[in-house]
C-alpha cells in the first residue's frame, strides 16, 4: 500500500476557499484524527461539514468531499478539505495533517496514482496537464477530448489488429501440430500492414495539426533594414512593442510577442534587418535573425512595395527557400505597383488582414480539426512514427520471405510503440517522466 499523500491543490494565494488533497490507503484514518467525526467507516461518496482540530483548538471550520477507493480520482480513500482561503489555515492543517501520518505529495502525483491504478491511461494523464496549461479556448477544448478518453479510442483499433496477426503468429509457432489453427504467413502481415499505414498517417497529420492548435507556432518577421519589420509586429500586436525609426538598422536583436488568430497562438519574432555589413553589432544581429529562420515553423519574408527587389532581398529570398514561408509586400500605401498573386499590405496603417488570413491558410486547419481528438504532443507522434515505421520493416521483410517468427520482431516493436503511447508498456519510466512536469496537489 502507498504511502498516504497531502497537498494544497489550490494556488498558495489569498483566496475565498483552499482544497487540501489527502489520498492513499490511510486518508481517513489520518484525518479522522484532526477532525470532530469519525469518517473511518464511510464506505460511499459523501460531504461533511466539520471542525479541524487540533487536540482543543479548533483550527477551521471545514467540508470534506469523502471518495470511498476504488472510486475516487486516484482509485485509492480520497478526501478533500475545503477550508477559508488563507494559506495560513491552509499551511496549519497541512502540518497537522503531516503529524498524524501523511506525507507531502510530489509533482503530479495523485494524477500519477490514477494511472498506476487505472483509472486513466497516459493519453488522458497528459491531457491533465495540457487543461492546465492550455492559452486558448481551442487548445482547451481540445485537451478535454483527451481527458474524457476520445483520444485513447483512436489508438484501441491498432493495438487490436496487431495483437491479432501477433496471437495468429505465435499460436503456429509454439503448436505447429494443430492443423485447424488458421497459418499464418507474411500475406497476414501485407495485409495488416497496408491496412493500419493510411490510418497512421491520418492520425499523424490529425496530431500535427492538432499540435499547432496546442501550443502554437513561431513566426519570424524578416527582412532587409526599415522594409517595416516592427511596424509590422506592432500592428499584429496591436501595440508599439517594437521601436519603428526611419533609421535603417533599428532593431537590432530578436523582438518577440504573442497573438491568439482564430485560436492558434503566434509566436511573434520581430528579427533584425538582414543585410551586408561590416558594423560589429549589426553583423550579431543578422546572424540572430538567420539562426531564428532556422527554428521558425513559419517565416514572413517581408519586401518594400516601394522600391524595386535588391541584391539583399533576393539573398533573403534565396536563404529561406527551403523554409515555409509566405512573401509580403508592404508599403502599398507608398505604392501604386500591382502584385499580382502576392499578399499586399501597409502596416503603417493596419491593412494587414490580408497577411492573416495567408497565415491562416498556410495552417491548414478547419473547424472540424478543432473537434477532432488527436494526438497531439511529441511524445505520442513519435511514437505512432515509430509504429509505422516497425510496420514498414515487417512489410520488407514479410515481401523477402524471411521467416515469420522474424517477421514478428518488427511486428512486436510495432505493437509496444502503440502500448507505450497508452502507458501499458514501461509504464513507470514513461511516467515518472512525464508527472514530474505537473504541478504539486495535481
């Protein structure tokens, strides 16, 4: 039995209520002894309203939300106190509590126990946190489809259909004898195979997508000097973070922000002007402002409508060719010049929807990708990458006529890439990993 654990599941700020969590084999043992009534016996859900005490002293008046185990969050005795919001009440129970016989919690560790006992899988643990630290309404929305198992359910038909051809294989080779067992044979594998791969790769570019919506992308604003870099990041900001001179040269390190378009977050970097020089301090800028193309999803090459393309511009041009972007003319306001098939903007004076809406585009999302689960963080898409790609590898070697029992190697590395997506194989590693980013009382 472990250990029982205590902690504020609240913020540790002045606040109306505070909810202490007390959770593990002991809980009401341990409580029952700083509260007015026994609750040792409660074998069902159940609220009480009470008095912590300490010996004579009444510490707080309080309520218990009362989990009977197996049917509590962490499948073990559950309670939760609900005292007045100070955290000096909040800091005495929780001592008081440490003297009967709890223990502090550590990072995410009740949510830990809900997947050791399971009561969730590491899909749903993962989309704990992702609630938690979601920016956007969309990225929330998309994290409950997580947490209430929608998720999980995309990765069930794959474990199955490999556990199926996996069984078949070693039912023929550990009894060989028995003539009415189906045999298996690499068509089986061509077959499972060809049938799992488009819906890995669905179900990838559903995560990739479905990532972007989680945490964003980061967009890089470049240029040559004064093409209207910031006045571009102010604009799409909304406010004048970055400073706009005539000067050519202004900025001269990485300016960043964020905005919510249509419920992605952007990762704004305003960068510096990328030009021949021979200006120490310039020539660090422009080395930063190629080194932020290199780690940006998306890059804004921004050109000045109101002067024919340079040598600089098409060194730009030439730099970030193999990065996606999208080309911007800006200074239309300056201009009577046609582009045609070209975004056109004046950020000077906020005609910039035109560049949001390619933005957008380029993202390729629609309404139905924010209701779709996924699974969308990096953890999970490399391993449903891994999958494939095991797949792949039985396919090659089913179609060389290697032997089955050989063939069944990729086929079983498949099979624990899908198990370790779900948390069922390496179960403790994987989450000792991934509960140590939670935050204490969750």
């Amino acid at each position: 039995m472990l250990e029982t654990i205590v902690a504020l599941a609240t913020a540790p700020l002045k606040s109306a209520l505070h909810i202490i969590r007390v959770s593990g084999g002991d809980a009401f043992d341990i409580v029952s002894k700083c509260f007015n009534k026994d609750i040792r016996n409660i074998d069902k859900r159940t609220l009480l309203v009470g008095k912590i005490v300490d010996n004579d002293n009444v510490v707080d008046e309080v309520v218990l939300a009362i989990y009977k185990g197996p049917k509590s969050f962490t499948g073990e005795d559950l309670v939760e106190i609900i005292c007045h919001g100070s955290t000096l009440i909040a800091n005495e129970i929780i001592q008081l509590l440490l003297s009967k016989g709890a223990r502090l919690a550590t990072n995410g560790e009740y949510s830990s126990r809900a997947f050791l006992n399971n009561r969730i899988d590491l899909i749903q643990a993962e989309a704990i946190n992702d609630v938690i630290n979601a920016t956007t309404k969309e990225a929330k929305e998309l994290s409950l489809l997580s947490l209430k198992g929608d998720t999980s359910k995309l990765i069930v038909p794959l474990r199955e259909r490999i556990a199926d051809v996996l069984s078949l294989i070693e039912v023929n080779i550990d009894y060989p004898e028995y003539e009415d067992i189906e045999v298996a044979n690499k068509e089986h594998v061509i077959t499972l195979v060809d049938e799992l791969t488009p819906i890995i790769d669905k179900l990838v570019n559903e995560g990739e997508k479905g990532l972007i919506i989680k945490e964003g992308i980061k967009v890089a604003l470049v240029g040559k000097p004064n093409v209207g870099k910031s006045s571009l990041l102010n604009a799409l900001l909304g406010e004048n973070k970055a400073i706009v001179t005539d000067i050519a040269g202004t900025t001269r390190d990485i300016v960043e922000g964020e905005i919510n378009l249509n419920g992605v977050v952007l990762h704004l970097l305003d960068t510096a002007g990328i030009r021949e020089s021979t200006d120490k301090v310039e020539i660090i800028g422009v080395n930063k402002s190629k080194d932020t193309i290199k780690e940006a999803d998306l890059v804004i090459v921004l050109l000045d409508a109101s002067t024919e393309l340079d040598e600089d511009d098409k060194n730009i041009l030439e730099y970030v060719k193999e990065t996606p972007h999208i080309i911007v003319y800006n200074k239309i306001d300056k201009s009577d010049k046609k582009f045609d098939n070209a975004i056109s903007i004046s950020a000077l004076n906020n005609n910039i929807k035109p560049l949001k809406d390619a933005i957008y585009a380029k993202l390729g999302l629609s309404e139905q990708t924010y209701k779709t689960p996924s699974l969308n963080n990096v953890r999970q898409l490399g391993l449903l990458k891994n999958t494939k790609e095991s797949l792949l590898k039985a396919k090659e070697d089913a179609l060389n006529n290697l032997p089955i029992d050989l063939v069944s190697v990729s086929l079983h590395d498949a099979y624990n890439s899908v198990l370790e997506i779900l948390g069922e194989y390496n179960q403790r590693d994987i989450s000792k990993e991934i509960f140590s980013r939670f935050c204490v009382g969750k």
